[in-house]
C-alpha cells in the first residue's frame, strides 16, 4: 500500500502576504523570528512583508543567512530565537533563507548535534514533530523550499548534507508573486533552472508516484513557456506568477527524490571557495547527466520533450545546454570557477548524497568522476 501526502497549506496569488498574521493566528503563534539575509533587508522586502503581513516591525530578525547555509548560521539564529522567546518562525528569502529556518526550527527543540539528524546518516526518524512551526515566503522561484521536506546544509566540515522528514515541511507557504518582480535577469534565469531541474530530475526518478509525476510534467511546461520572458521582462506579472507556480511545483514533487544533478550541486555547494549558487550549477549539470541517464527511461525522455515543446528525435541535453546559454548563464563548471583539483573529493560527496539513491540509472564513483569532467568542459 502506497501513502501519497500532499503537503501542507499554501496561500498562493499576488498580496498573499497579507494573509501572514491570519495565519500565525491559526498556527497559534504571534512572535515570529524573522529569518532572512541581508540582502533582502537592504532591498525593503522584509519591511514590506512585515507591514503587508500586518506585524510588528519590532519582531527580532536574522539576517545573516549566508548564500548556502551553515551549521554555524543554524546554531547562532537558534539563539536568537531562544533569546527573543519566539514562538514561530517567518522565513523570507531565496533557498538558502528557507532551509535555514527549517534547521533553526528543528534545533530549537532537537538536542545537537545538528548531524545526527541527517538523512544519510540515519537521522531522518530521529526529527520529530516537536518543533515551533514555520511560516516560508520565498522571494525566488526556484527552490521549492518552502513546500520541500528537505533542509541542506553545510556543516563546519565542509559536508553538505540533507535534513530530510516530512516535519521539516513548513507549516505554511506564502507564495507571493510580487516579491519576484525585482529579481535580477541572472538570479531569475539561475533560479528559475533550479526549478526546471527539479521537475526533470522527479519525473524521471524510479520511485512510483503518479500525482507527482504529472505535477513535475506540468510544472515543466510552465517554466518552459515562461522563463524566457520573466528573465527578459522582469515586469511581467503574469510570467512571474507563472514562474513561481512551477518552482512551487518542483517542489510538491521532491516526493519522488531527485538523482544525481543534485548529488553533485550538494557536493560542489559545501565549496568554501569559491561559494557557488545552487541553480546555476544545476543548470551547468543538467545536460551531461541527461546524456547519461537517457538510456534508463526512453518513454519518459518521449514526455519531457513533449513538455518542452521540442521535436521527438531533439536532443534533450543540447536543448538544455542551448537554454542555458540563451539565459545569460555559464555553461560549464570552469567558467564558474571550480577547480579541478577539488573534483575527487567531489566524486565522493556525490556517492554518498542522499539524492543518488533515487537516479533513475545506477550511479557508480567512476560514472560521477566522468560527469564532473564533462560538466567542466563541455
């Protein structure tokens, strides 16, 4: 017997950040830490959210969610929530902001260490529900955080891992088109790969899910139709929308697992130097991957091709890597500026994510060193 969860509550439409005190309320939380990156302070968005959202411009607020987030950020954000006595958490921001707010939700009831409770390392039943509740508004569409089970983060080793149950759900998602509209053309492009990505990599994984399937496929052809024209018109409301509803869709669908794009992107991700964001190596990753899992789901490359519009006999990693470079983004690893000398110990992160299992082709150390080479110089 299969259990099929979908998923948690979603407030989804422009001005749906009015509605984030109703919702404290219903969660029976009233003084959220606001959990957020300096960057989104500066550029007024958690002021506005704040006033639209109806709440006290006082509350406490983190804002130092680095660009992949940290056990060290986790632990001095769970501070500030015990300091502060809050009762809820209000995550606003891209995916790093998101996930870091579930670990902070998740270590302000949980006894550290912060690793034990990761998927790899058999932590997933240790998580459980006993946590103050999570409000996410992302200001992205890429990521999907804000309805994903997943928290990954980079742990003072330099591991980059998974923190995965389905009590690592945000109670609540606010998704507000509005906060998208002044995204950068790169960040838009960058983030809305991720989502591209995510849909791709659940539809083809093994795993049997039949509802996500359809949501990934569907999720696919909406950022297909509209990715272009939200990086090139970052005003148009409609393409916006449409974005955001395909990155809320990529995530429904983590579901189903991911494969060995993220493997390799949370691998690169636990870099110190130099930092690199996660949709655009996801975008830099996609084509070889799709070149080596093509021969594990023919009927199912059929579908995705048919999604994004593409002739039968196309070839799906070229019209990838074609998207890519028409979207303003680096095509390969090297322009990113990884160095190859980091790449063996890469090939062992990948092994071992928690997102390999879930590939729809088996995966060995050897295949992930050549996919790290391809994807340097392609």
């Amino acid at each position: 017997m299969g259990l099929i969860t979908y998923l948690t509550r979603i407030q989804f439409d422009f001005g749906a950040t009015a509605l984030i005190r109703e919702e404290l309320a219903i969660l029976g939380a009233s003084r959220p830490l606001v959990v957020t990156d300096a960057g989104i302070v500066r550029a007024g968005i958690i002021e506005y959210v704040l006033k639209t959202g109806g709440l006290d411009p006082k509350l406490p607020v983190y804002d130092g969610t680095p660009e992949n987030p940290t056990e060290a950020a986790v632990l001095e954000a769970r501070n500030l929530f015990l300091s502060a006595a809050c009762d809820s958490i209000l995550a606003v921001g891209g995916g790093s902001s998101l996930d870091l707010a579930k670990g902070v939700s998740l270590l302000a009831t949980h006894a550290e260490p912060l690793e034990q409770y990761a998927a790899i390392l058999g932590g997933m039943g240790k998580i459980t529900a006993k946590k103050p509740p999570v409000i996410a508004v992302p200001t992205t569409a890429g990521t999907g955080s804000e309805v994903g089970r997943a928290a990954l983060i980079t742990l003072n080793d330099g591991r980059k891992l998974g923190f995965i149950s389905p009590h690592m759900i945000p109670e609540v998602a606010i998704c507000d088109p509005e906060l998208t509209l002044g995204l950068p053309p790169y960040l838009t492009a960058a983030t809305g790969m991720d989502a591209i990505t995510h849909c791709i990599e659940t539809y083809l994984s093994p795993r049997d899910n039949p509802p996500a399937e359809a949501i990934a496929i569907d999720g696919l052809k909406r950022a297909m139709r509209h990715i272009r024209q939200a990086v090139s018109d970052g005003s148009d409301r409609q393409a916006r929308r449409e974005m955001m509803m395909a990155s809320l869709q990529g995530g429904l669908t983590f579901q189903k697992g991911l494969g060995a794009v993220h493997s390799m992107s949370h691998a690169l991700g636990g870099l110190q130097e130099p930092r690199l964001h996660h949709g655009t190596l996801n975008a830099v990753l996609l084509p070889a991957v799709l070149r080596f899992n093509e021969p594990s789901a023919p009927e199912k490359y059929a579908e995705i091709r048919k999604a994004m519009e593409l002739a039968p006999e196309a070839d799906l990693a070229e019209a990838i890597a074609q998207l890519t470079k028409e979207l303003g983004l680096p095509r390969t690893l090297a322009e990113m500026g990884v160095p190859r000398d980091c790449l063996p110990a890469m090939v062992d992160r990948a092994f071992l994510d928690h997102s390999t299992a879930t590939n729809p082709r088996p995966i060995t150390r050897d295949d992930f060193a050549a996919l790290f080479e391809e994807a340097m110089d392609y």
